[in-house]
C-alpha cells in the first residue's frame, strides 16, 4: 500500500473550501438553477468529503475545531436520491466553508507543513 501524507488530503480540502468559496460568493441558494454552479459546487462539496474521509481519524480527532463531521459522508447524500442531486445538502454544507476553510488553516500551520515541505 502506498502512504500518503494527510497533509496533502487537508491541503485538497483547503484548496477546494477556497474555490467553492470564491465561487458561491454573492450566491444564493435559487442560483442552483444554474446547472453548472450547481453541478461545480457539488464536485468540489463531494472532493471535500473524499479527501476528508481519507485524513486519519487521529488526526481528526486532534483537529476537533474542524467541522468534520458537516463534510463527511455528503458525497453520498448529495447523490443518493436515486440519480437526483440534493441541491439543498451542498447548500448545507457551503454555509459550513467559512468555519472550515480557518479550521483547516490552523490545523495546517499546526502541523507546520505546506506544498513547499512535502
């Protein structure tokens, strides 16, 4: 098996709260009528929740300030209503990037490691 470093799954996570921030900004939940906001917006809320679930429970647990649990397991609920995608859950969890992004941000300094360290 190859190893990882987390880090690298909490930078993703970082990267994809800033983006899905940047671009739902000024937006409301109606602006899902946009196909493509919409279908943006669930690809990176479904990244957040891939890379998280990948971040060892260890070091979840040491990062409790993260909101893990408002990311984790929402790929699944974004999609599982038999092919019809839950606008209303990747709202849900866009109100939680402004908690997450800083959260992750600490946690990265923490563990005083970035791109440039790996």
């Amino acid at each position: 098996m190859t190893y990882h470093n987390p880090v690298v799954y909490l930078l993703h996570m970082r990267d994809d709260a800033e983006r899905a921030l940047e671009l739902s900004a000024g937006r409301t939940r109606r602006d899902f009528a946009d196909e493509m906001f919409a279908f943006a917006m669930a690809f990176l809320v479904g990244r957040l929740d891939i890379m998280a679930a990948k971040v060892p429970a260890e070091l979840r647990e040491a990062y409790p300030s993260v909101p893990w649990a408002s990311v984790l397991g929402v790929r699944e609920g974004i999609l599982a209503g038999e092919g019809m995608r839950n606008d209303n859950l990747v709202w849900k969890t866009l109100r939680v990037l402004p908690e997450l992004l800083p959260a992750l941000e600490d946690a990265l300094a923490d563990l005083g490691e970035d791109e440039d360290t790996l």
